[in-house]
C-alpha cells in the first residue's frame, strides 16, 4: 500500500555525498571559447572584432547550456514553449537570466539586424556575465548527484537524527528511489497537501523497525514542482 512523505523533509539540511564525475573535457569547452572571446577583445580596433567577440560569448552560453541539458533532461522532464533553456535552470537554482538575457538580445541585433556591436567596455561586461554563468554551473557540470541526503537539526529519543536520501532518476521518465528513517508524524496514508507520495518496493514494507522513526523504502511520485525542489536541494549540497 501506497503512503504520503510530509514535504517538512525538504527543509532539512541538504548533503550530497554521492555523485558521478562527468566527462572534464565537455566541462571545459565553454572556457576553450571563453579565452578565445577575450584575446578577440584584447586586440579589438574594429567594429567587427568586437562583434566577433560578442558572438564568441553566446557560443559559451550556448556550450553550458547543451552541456547540463545533456546531462540533466531538463528540457524533457520540465516542458513547455514558453520555457527557455535558461527559465529551466533558474526554477532549479542554476542561474538568473535576465543579465544573460542582454546578452542574448546584443548578440542578436548583431546577427540580425545588423546592428553594430556595444562600447569595449560593455563587451568586457559581458565577459564577467559568461564567466560567472560558467562559475555558477560549474559544479553540476562536473558532479551528476546520485544520492540527495536530507538530515533533520532534531534529534529523536534516542539522540539521532531523521535522515532521508533522495536518488534523482537518470531518466526522464524515471522515479526518485527515497530511503531513511523519519518521525512516524512524517508519514500519512492519505495527502496531506503536497505530501510525496510513496510506493513501497516489493520486498519492503513501512515498519516502525527504530524506537521513534519509521523505515522508509520506495518510489516516489513527485509533481513537477516538488522535482525542481528536489533538484535544487541537489545543487546546493553539491557546493
């Protein structure tokens, strides 16, 4: 039978001391190109040098951009047209858009319109805007998280803290594998509003096996919402 996880685990203390390195060459492209975009700028007297420079910089956008979509399916397990690629990362902690936006829209009057490049210093600007998008997502380019640990501050009767791990599916399609020991005032066998449902394996059962806590074991369904909560919690143990 099916249980509810109360969503009070989610505002535990995130840890990630599980995860998979991802390749390093892929890692470092976009700063391959980020290098290239400075040493075009160092030497900009013309107009098209600097508008060279701009859309050396989208490239690195571009780069990262494919690079966690490649390794996390964000696109496939959050939808939507009028989601961008960068609205993605922001609803799981990755970025904040708007300045690499302005980016985004120069390169574009650029290629589009024909419109001539911004000042040199506005092209130095945008560098550092490239460089700490790059800095910003460094780590999830690096380390895919296989398990999210979620501890309780509260000890139980016996001096121990709740503890719940979170395993983020590989695919899509896929469901979180949660594991650990809660208050049995964490679990329900109805939703309780918001509540992560629960679906035991088939060699486990809920069983108060602890003085205190209960044994969980299962596949959580999550709503989209609840997933990108969950991600989140993800990179920020990865730091």
């Amino acid at each position: 039978m099916n249980y509810w996880l109360s969503r009070e685990v989610l505002a535990w203390t995130p840890d990630v001391a599980s995860w998979t390195s991802t390749d390093p060459v892929r890692a470092k492209r976009p700063y391959e190109i980020l290098a290239h975009a400075e040493s075009v700028l160092a030497n900009a007297q013309t107009a098209l040098a600097l508008s060279d420079a701009i859309l050396a910089l989208k490239r690195v956008i571009d780069s990262r951009l494919r690079h966690l979509d490649e390794l996390y399916r964000f696109s496939a397990r959050f939808p939507g047209n009028k989601v961008g690629a960068l609205e993605r990362l922001e609803q799981v902690g990755l970025a904040k858009p708007f300045v690499v936006k302005q980016l985004f829209e120069i390169r574009n009057d650029i290629e589009h319109r024909d419109l001539p490049p911004p000042s040199l210093n506005r092209a130095k600007e945008l560098v550092d805007v490239a460089w700490y998008f790059l800095r910003a997502t460094d780590q999830p380019c690096r380390c895919w998280p296989r398990e999210l640990t979620l501890r309780s501050d509260a000890l139980d009767g016996n001096g121990d803290k709740p503890w719940i791990i979170m395993c983020p599916p590989s695919s899509p399609s896929g469901m979180f594998r949660v594991s650990g020991w809660v208050p049995p005032q964490l679990i329900g066998r109805e939703d309780a509003g918001g509540s992560v449902e629960v679906r035991p394996l088939p060699e486990t059962q809920l069983n108060p096996l602890r003085d205190g806590q209960t044994h969980v074991f299962g596949d959580a369904f999550m709503s989209p919402d609840t997933q990108r909560e969950v991600w989140r919690l993800a990179f920020a143990g990865l730091d």
